[in-house]
C-alpha cells in the first residue's frame, strides 16, 4: 500500500517513529471511529455495574449508543464502498480535490436516507422528545463520521487524524460516568456532544490537507454505477450483525429495554469478547500479507499493461506466491491463537465473568472470529481484482446463511446458540477462496476489460475499507449483560431458565 501514504511503514512522515504495533494501534484508532467511544463507554458503565453504583438509566444509555453504532456502521456500508471506489480512482488521477468534492456531495444525500430511516425507527421507541432528538443526532454523526473515515484513511498523518478522537473520546467516557448524577438525557447529550466534536476535528483535518475546490461526482449516479459495490458492503455488514438482530428479537433470549431497543445478555458478552480474538490475524494481513501482496500485484499489472507475455507470467508466479506465503502466515498465526483460545474457553470465561450457559457461545464465537477473518480476507481479494458482482454474491451469501444458520440454532437451544454463525463463517470461507480460485483461472481475459491504471492504485484502500467494515462491527458490546438485574433477579436467570 505504498500510494497515497497508505504503506504502514510510511504512515507517519512528520518526524516520528513507530514500531509495527504502534502503527496498527494508531490505524485501528481512526478506523475504529465511534466504535472506540461506544466500547470505552461500555467499559466505564460496566466498571460501575461490578461496583454496585450504575443507574437503571444506564441501560437505556448503553442501548441508544451501541444501537446507534451498529445501525450507522451497517446502512453507511455501501456509501463507504461507493466513496473507496471514487476516492482511489480519484487519487489515482492526482486529482485530489475532487476527491474532497465527492465527500461534500456523497454526505448530503447519505445523510438524508439516515434521517429518513432514523426517524422512522426511533418512532416507534417511547423516549421522551428530548432523548429521541439526541439519539437521532448520534446517529447522524456516527453515519458522517464513517464516511470521513474513507477519505482520512488516503491522508498520509495519521497520528494528528488519530490525535483528533481525543476530546471527544473524553466527553464520551465522562458522559458515560456520568450516570449516578444525570438522568439519562444528559449522559447522551454529552456523548452526542462528543460525537460532534470528533466529527468537527476529523473535518478539520480533512479541509487542512485537501482543501482546495474541486468537481465532485453526483451522489445517486455514482450509487448506481457503482451498484454491486454498495450490494457487496451492506450485505456484508448486516452479515456481520445479523445474527445479533435475531437474538436481540427472540422471545427467548431478548431483555427489552425499550420498545424495539432490546438486548440478549446470553449472547452479547460471549460474542463480544469472543471476536477481540481476531486481531492477531487482522494484524499480520494488515501489517505483512496485504502490503506484500500489494507490491506483488502492482508489478503485475504493469506488465500486463505492457503486453509481455514472459514477465507476465513471472510476476503473476511471484504475485500468487506472495499471497500464499501471506495466507499461510495469518492461518499460522490467528488459527494456533484461535484454538488456543478454544481449548482453554472454560478458564477464560470464569476469568472474565461469562456465566457458564454462555461458555458454548463463547467457544463457537472464537472459532467464528477466526473464520471471519478469511472471509474478509478473501472479500478483499476479491474487490482487490475489481470483481464486484462476485464480492456482493459472497457478501449476499454470507448475510443469508448467518441469519437461517442463528435462526435454526434459535430453535435448537442453548447448546447451539453461537454455532449459527459459526457455520456461516465456515461457508464464507470455503465459497470465497472457491471464488477467487476460479477467478484467477480467468484473470488476464478479466482483467483486460477493466482500466488498469485505477485497479493499480486502488487495490491498497480496498483492505482498509473493509477493516472499517469488519472490525469494529464486532466490538458489540452492547448490555453490560455479566451484571445486570432484572426486577426479579438477574438477567441471565430470567432468560434462561
């Protein structure tokens, strides 16, 4: 990923130094976005639960924020692809400030089908006017928020972007701390407030560096074109959340807060803590295989373009060797973390408070995060070669089998809750890496139909768009489940047994 300041080892060029793992630390802090201020919101009502001195107004707290996370992160997914693919092609071209002029023109009307959508659902949520209103305006800012995180990503400093978080992350966790002496109006007030912040700075930082006026695409025309790319991310990101919409819905597992706001304590600890279990895995293909993969692939293009049948056929050996190696690495790596994890699942969970009905879900969690992140591995492979009808197909699939596979496993019983989507991972897995092996069968003959000079740039985006996607849709955090009582004993008890 070395256009566009997107290499790791060039991320930081005003004058500082990091290590790898002080460069993916920072990267996941931009890319993480609002997740970090819902996950350290939820860390800090959570702490209170364990001492004894959380409100009940919490809950409502802690639903408003997480839902409002995962809803704008999961509509905001095709925009956010949409925006990748002008953004890079754009860059490709040196010319910047259109790029910037797509983002002005893609938030308008992205916004407008949040506030439509927002509306109607807070609608049917008994708040009082003033709760809506915040909550609606959280979610409008974490949709804003997610967009800018596609144009940050191509900007070259990303501690001064990373930098930017910081006032607002505190208003955040303060707001959230701030539960045993505010009504819950004024916890979300001030984590709306610093939502809005952290959106105001992010802008800054955009408008510093590529602030000259530009001509940007339309809005709806680009949606279109690019169609297969918005199907390919919103199908992938309700994947990713699907299989908690149907236990937050089911009579079984569900705590309703309010209205159609409802949580599944059974479900949402275990799951949560099981997909951190993925970051190894993240890590290596972010920091190693991709920017390997990357270089690999640009010089094979360039000889593609050049018509040279004999270096062709070299760098494409040298491109698929990179990416093997690559692959071999991560599965070394996340699958040895992903089993160790597995086999120890009982001492973990009592280490970490799970009750012990959610131990299955726990287990099946970890074996799912690890078979996630082949599945996104192999989603960014698939758009890395521009194949976007294939990528939504395996997006479209993906969401499909994890909603029947958690429903029937709804059905079944505890035992196997988790399990759903473990089978859906394992199914992603096994039909992208089929895709792309009969993909590059076909390459050169696909590859000759699509312009080469964007595919050559754009590829090194692609991995951190769908990190933005993928990792933090994970971080569900949603109930503080371990602790909360409900009137006549705690959570657990009552949606158990």
């Amino acid at each position: 990923m070395a256009d566009h300041g997107l290499a790791r080892g060039g991320t930081f060029e005003e004058g500082t130094h990091f290590g790898p793992l002080g460069t993916f630390a920072l990267t996941t802090l931009v890319s993480a976005g609002p997740w970090l201020a819902t996950w350290l919101a939820v860390a800090a009502r959570d702490a209170l639960w364990l001492f004894g001195s959380a409100t009940p107004g919490d809950r409502l707290f802690l639903c408003l924020v997480t839902t409002a996370c995962a809803f704008s992160l999961v509509l905001m997914a095709p925009w956010q692809l949409v925006a990748t693919r002008l953004l890079t092609d754009k860059l490709s071209e040196g010319r910047e400030a259109d790029a910037v002029a797509d983002f002005w023109r893609l938030l308008p009307v992205a916004l407008l089908v949040q506030l439509v959508l927002g509306v109607g659902f807070l609608a049917f949520v008994p708040l009082s006017s003033v709760l809506r209103g915040e909550a609606l305006v959280l979610y409008l800012l974490n949709s804003s928020i997610w967009l800018a995180l596609v144009y940050l990503s191509a900007l070259r400093n990303y501690k001064t972007l990373a930098w930017a978080f910081g006032p607002g992350l505190v208003i955040g966790v303060l707001a959230a701390w701030s539960g045993e002496l505010l009504d819950p109006a004024f916890q979300l007030g001030g984590f709306t407030l610093g939502a809005a912040v952290s959106f105001w700075m992010l802008l800054r930082g955009m408008t510093r560096t590529l602030d000259a006026p530009g001509v940007g695409e339309r809005s709806l025309i680009a949606l279109w074109r690019y169609r297969w790319l918005a199907v390919a991310g919103l199908c992938y990101a309700t994947g990713l959340w699907i299989d908690k919409w149907l236990f937050w819905n089911h009579a079984g597992t569900a705590w309703v807060i309010a209205g159609p706001l409802q949580v599944s304590p059974v479900y949402d600890d275990a799951m949560f803590i099981a997909a951190l279990t993925a970051l190894p895995g993240l890590a290596l293909f972010l920091l190693k295989a991709e920017p390997a993969f990357n270089l690999q692939y640009r010089a094979y293009l360039r000889t593609f373009a050049v018509s040279d049948p004999a270096a062709g056929g070299q760098a494409r050996t040298r491109m698929l060797r990179t990416l093997r190696e690559g692959l071999s690495w991560v599965l070394g790596v996340q699958g040895a973390f992903t089993l160790l994890v597995a086999l120890f699942a009982p001492e973990i969970s009592r280490m970490l408070g799970l009750h012990w009905f959610s131990l299955p879900v726990f287990r099946a969690g970890v074996l799912a995060a690890g078979l996630q992140v082949f599945a996104g591995i192999g989603l960014t492979l698939l758009l890395y070669f521009d194949w976007q009808r294939t990528a939504a197909l395996l997006a479209a699939c993906f969401a499909s089998l994890n909603g029947l596979a958690t429903w029937l496993s709804l059905h079944i019983g505890l035992m196997a809750y988790g399990y759903g989507t473990l089978f859906a991972s394992a199914a992603a897995v096994a039909l992208a890496f089929g895709l792309l092996e009969h993909g590059l069968a076909r390459l050169e003959s696909r590859l000759s139909r699509r312009p080469l000079p964007a595919l050559a740039h754009r590829a090194g985006i692609v991995a951190i768009a769908l990190y933005v996607l993928s990792c933090p849709a994970h971080h569900a955090g949603t109930s503080a489940s371990a602790t909360l009582q409900g009137p006549s004993g705690p959570i657990y008890w009552e949606v158990c047994c």
